[in-house]
C-alpha cells in the first residue's frame, strides 16, 4: 500500500488493473470503482477482463489444438493458486493445464506495450494473485480489494458518487470471478457446433486434489476443466470485501445489463 500510495504521489503514470471480481464488491460497480481510483490519483482504469477475453480466445484455440493432437482434456490456467497448486502437489495434472497467459499478465503487458512509462498497480481478490504479479515484470505493484478498502476510506470516497467509466469488456470476459465462468467463455470462443463437455472444480481441497489426479491417470469425464481454488471462484477469495452471495448478485446483474445493451445496439 506504501509503494502504492508513493507511486500515486510521485506524479507518474499509474494505471489501475481491476479485476473482474471487483464489480461484485462495492454498490455502484465499475463505474462507481472507476470514479473512485481516478480521484485517488490513478491516470487510468483498465478493466482485466478485457485480457480476460484475450485469454478465453487463446484458450479456446489451445483448446482445439490439444484436442487435435490427442491430449483427452485441458484445465484452465487463471486461478494462481492452482497453478501453485498444480506445480507443488499434483504435478502429474501439469501436462494437462492450459499454457495460456493469465488475465492480469495480458493485460499488464498490453499497457506497457503502450506507455513504456506506466507504473501498472493490479487490483485483485487474492494473495495468490499477489505472488503471480511479483513474478511478472510488466504488474509492478498488487493491492487486495482490502488493501483497496483501506485506502478507499482513509480518502473519505467510500460515500462518494463519482462515476466513470473506460471501455467496457464483454460478458464473457466479465463473467470469470464466477463458478463456471471461464468455461462458458472458452466455449463460447470455439468453432459454432464444436461439441464439448465441460466441469467446474471450485474449491481446491483434498478430495479435489485426489481427483484431479484421477483425471491425469485417465478418468477425467470432460474435455475442459475449469478450476478455481477458491468456492465460487473469485468472489470468494481471502481478500475480498462483500460476501459473495452479494457480489454474485451484483456480478449476474450488472451481466443481465451488459446483455440487454449488447442486444440494443445489436438492433440499432
Ligand atoms: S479462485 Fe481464489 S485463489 Fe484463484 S484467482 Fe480467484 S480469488 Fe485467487
């Protein structure tokens, strides 16, 4: 928070990188969050899920390309802790973990790409996500959405009703934090009438250890897995401020009117 908060005042460049689950934890959404970091001193606000949608692409084209050469099925990659996870305690599951780049790594690169000069700050759910951003040159800093908090109310901007807004992603990239999420957006990235069955693991402990090492010996019951270390994915990581029934209402609501204004432009 200190290297943060003397980014800010430095008078740099300082991007915000907000994590798709941030849209679930405070009222007013994204716009409202937005509004909020600019007034901080943030220069800019990118939302991940635009590298979200990046990586539901990539994905679905590895997707198709493994399956090609014969390999059974493939997990996602987005959740730090179960690439930890998958490195530490079940190695044999590794040949089958898709290579694609995380959500917060697209991103960080492409803003860099840009502005040689940004200093990228990523904003996220979890401390595995902090341990993924040290080891990726282009995030230079990681705060939780508690460390935002913080920060948030030291302001006196947890009242406030500043609104902005960037670009907006799209539903499938906006759609990771919640279970099920990823894979609805890799499917929607293959080929029309590309058949494929996928599961969901949210919740990394023993029994779903035990049986990710089921599938690598050969049981795996789909061809796409998503995987989340965290219940419910990524509303409900250790550092995240509102309970995750409300930050899942308020995901699926701000996603119902995402669709309805995709479809109305779509008519126009
Ligand atoms: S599922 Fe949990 S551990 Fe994995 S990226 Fe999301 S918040 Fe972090």
């Amino acid at each position: 928070m200190i290297d943060v908060l003397r980014a800010l005042h430095s008078g740099g460049r300082v991007y915000a990188l907000i994590a798709p689950a941030i849209a679930g934890q405070w009222d007013g959404g994204i716009e409202w969050i937005t509004g909020a970091l600019l007034k901080i001193g943030f220069c800019a606000v990118k939302e991940v899920a635009h590298g979200a949608d990046a990586v539901a692409k990539l994905e679905a084209d590895e997707f198709i390309k493994r399956r090609r050469s014969g390999l059974p099925f493939m997990t996602t990659s987005c959740c730090s802790a179960y690439i930890q996870a998958a490195r530490k305690v079940v190695p044999e599951i590794q040949p089958f973990v898709s290579s694609t780049p995380s959500p917060l790594q697209l991103t960080a690169k492409s803003i860099k790409e840009k502005d040689k000069d940004a200093v990228t700050v990523f904003i996220g759910p979890c401390i595995a996500k902090r341990r993924e951003a040290l080891d990726d040159v282009a995030a230079d800093y990681y705060l939780t959405f508690t460390e935002l908090d913080s920060i948030l109310a030291a302001s006196d901007l947890k009242t406030s009703s500043v609104m902005e807004t960037d670009t907006p992603a799209s539903i499938n990239g906006r759609g990771f934090p919640l279970t099920g999420g990823v894979a609805a957006a890799v499917i929607a990235n293959l080929p029309r009438g590309h058949d494929v069955r996928a599961i969901s693991i949210s919740g990394l402990n023993r029994a779903a250890l035990r049986q990710l090492q089921s599938y690598a010996a050969g049981n795996c019951p789909a061809q796409l897995v998503e995987v989340m270390n965290c219940d419910g994915g990524c509303i409900n990581g250790p550092a995240v401020v509102a309970s995750p029934s409300q930050a899942k209402c308020r995901i699926e609501s701000m996603l119902r009117q995402t669709q309805a204004e995709c479809r109305a432009a779509e008519i126009k």
